[in-house]
C-alpha cells in the first residue's frame, strides 16, 4: 500500500514541477521516489517518511540556490538602468502619501518618489537611487 502512496505523490510532485517550473517540487518527487523504494524493500511507514523530509529538505537546501543561479541567471540591464547615480532637479514637488512628483534626470521626465519618504520641493537638486517600475527613487543632492 506504501509502494502506491509513495508512486502517487512522485507522479503529483512531479506534474505540479512541470505545471509550474518553479523548481520546488522537484526535490519533493525525487524524495518520494527515494521512500518509494525503501517501500519496495518493507522499510517501515516511519522510516520512509523520515527518509522522505530528509532527502526532500537536504536536496530543497543544497541545491535550490545553485538551481536559481543557473536557470534564472542575471537580470538584464535597460537603459533606464543608466541614470542610476545622475543628478536631476525636481519640477513637481514629490510626495510619496500624494504620490506626486517628477524630476528631470538626462533630458528627460521622469515620475519620482523619495528615497526616504519625506517630501522633496521644487527646483531640488536631487540623485537618482534606484528604479522602482517606471519611478525613480531620488533623494536631495548633499
């Protein structure tokens, strides 16, 4: 009875892999076919299922980063990735509670919020911190 538990779960594991590709249920599938055969050899209930979360968490553990790394591998930068750093001026005074404000940053506008929430005014020199969607995230030039 064990043998078909076991081979159900490895064929659900594995169909959910597959469904999503998020590389989780990978290690779940090969963690029941592992306690699959020691069904198959009359190990105890208790030990299949010991063997079961050991193997799935040792390989969910050991080799989920290295998965990531390779398969996602880098983020490619865009151009707007290149203001990161330039300084711009404010032209509408930004807010983040308002969710207001744009800045002229490399001859272009651009909608902006503030990098540590408190509203900057007009006409401020500011540097671009990072991009969040299509908004950057400036504070005051010191």
């Amino acid at each position: 009875m064990e043998m078909i538990i076991w081979g159900i779960l490895f064929v659900a594991f594995l169909l959910a892999e597959i469904l999503t590709v998020a590389y989780v249920s990978i290690w779940f599938a090969i963690a029941s076919l592992v306690s699959f055969v020691l069904a198959m050899f009359g190990a105890p209930l208790e030990i299949q299922c010991i063997v079961f979360v050991a193997v799935a968490a040792v390989l969910f553990f050991a080799t989920r980063p290295l998965v990531k790394k390779y398969v996602h591998g880098k983020t490619v930068s865009t151009n707007a990735d290149s203001v990161i750093g330039m300084e711009g001026v404010v032209r509408i005074p930004i807010d983040n509670l308002k969710s207001q404000g744009r800045v002229y940053v490399n001859g272009l506008e651009w909608a902006a919020k503030s990098f540590n929430g408190m509203p900057i005014e007009r006409d401020v020199k500011v540097v671009v911190r990072r991009i969040e969607g299509v908004s950057l995230i400036v504070e005051p030039q010191n």
